[in-house]
C-alpha cells in the first residue's frame, strides 16, 4: 500500500527565504506526483504535476523534482512571500490505479 | 476552465439528520468523480469512487449505507451523510475528472464542504 510522507510537518520563515519541501513515498511505480496548496478552510488548488519520466516541473518561483528511484520529490520555492503561507499537499498517482494518495502536508508560514 | 464546484459550503445539523452535498463540474463533463475527507492536519482520505450511471466504489472502512453516493449525470454527484453523528464532522471535498479508469489523469478540485453535527 503506498504511503506518502511529508517533512517538515510545518515551516515558518522570514518573507524572501528560499525554502524546500520534501516528499516521500514509499511504492515507485507511480505514474505522476502532483502538488497541491491547500488555504485554512479551502479546497486544493494544483500547483505542479509530474509525469513519472519525468525529473521537474517549474511554474514561476515553484519548481518541483521527482526522483522516482529514491521515492521522492521536493517542492522549491523561491523568494517567499507572505502570500505564499498555506499548507502544501503531496500527492501520487500509482500506475494502475485510477485513485491519489496525499500525504498531510506542510503547513508553511511566511511572515512579513 | 475546469471548475468544481460544491453547495453547501458549511453545514451544521442536528445529530441523527441526513445531509446532502453535491458537487458539479461548471464547464466540462465529469466521467469519474472522487469523495474525500479530511481531518484537522490530516490527510485527505479517499472515501470513494463514482463514475457517472453507475455504482460508486467504496474504499475500505467506509460504510456504503452511511455515505450514499449517486453520479446521476455528468455534472452532478451527490454525497449524503445519512443519519449523521458527531464523528462525522469533517471537512469534504470532491473532486472531477475527464476520464475514467487509468485515465482519470488529473482531477479537479472543488472548495470543499465543512460538516458540523451537533
């Protein structure tokens, strides 16, 4: 059963930090990843998705790797802004499976 | 495009009352659509799989009979919480895809439901 891990639980850091978000998970035959960023009370908002030949995805200041060998990925982002304070979902796509499996995020805090 | 949407946006019941949830893709037909919920700082959890005119597929541990699911269209899916509890307060998104079986390659997002049962 694939399980999906996500470290660290929670992040705060000064507006302008880079930071990275990692992911594992623990079964390699996925056929993507994806990230998602959740606000307090919202739905999922979809940020970047990996195919599994994929290495990384880049949108704006996000850029997000995949290294399917290693069962992991992480989330970069660059030059933070307090807009970006949410929590940052990971979530796979195993090959044969229709279904996602999420794990419980980053909540991440950027402060002025 | 490709935007789900859900109603209600919040509600509170009284414990033993059933509540309906729906969820509609505004401008794309939806052939599969997905029921999640979500604990505080959880994870969202797949409750189960619904793919239009048919019936929907449960994951394990999540009782048929108390979360009825009908995807009667290719808009529309309905999620009820029958007779609720308390420890059926949660926050419940749904999700719609173009696609069905492998081919579900990217699901869309509604803003999600908060249930509180009193």
């Amino acid at each position: 059963k694939q399980e999906v891990t996500q470290i660290p639980a929670a992040l705060s850091v000064p507006e302008g930090e880079n930071l990275v978000l990692n992911c594992s998970f623990t079964d390699s035959a996925i056929y993507n990843l994806q990230w998602f960023r959740q606000d307090p009370g919202k739905g999922l908002t979809s940020l970047l998705l990996i195919q599994s030949s994929q290495r990384e995805q880049t949108s704006g200041r996000l850029n997000a790797s995949l290294d399917k060998s290693s069962g992991r990925s992480t989330l970069y982002i660059a030059a933070s802004q307090p807009g970006d304070s949410a929590t940052y979902l990971c979530a796979v796509k195993n090959s044969g499976y229709s279904t996602l499996t999420f794990g419980k995020g980053t909540m991440l805090l950027v402060s002025p | 495009g490709a935007v789900v949407s859900q109603h209600p946006s919040r509600v509170i019941c009284k414990s033993g009352t059933s509540v309906k949830i729906e969820c509609r893709s505004l401008d794309f037909q939806a052939t599969t659509m997905f029921w999640y919920r979500q604990f505080p700082k959880q994870s969202l959890m797949l409750m189960a799989t619904s793919n239009e005119g048919s019936k929907a597929t449960y994951e394990q541990g999540v009782e048929k009979d108390k979360f009825l699911i009908n995807h009667a269209s290719l808009t529309l899916s309905t999620l009820t919480v029958t007779s609720a509890h308390p420890e059926d307060s949660s926050f419940y998104i749904c999700s719609a895809s173009m696609g069905s079986g492998l081919r579900t390659d990217t699901q869309y997002f509604g803003p999600g439901t908060r249930l509180t049962v009193l």
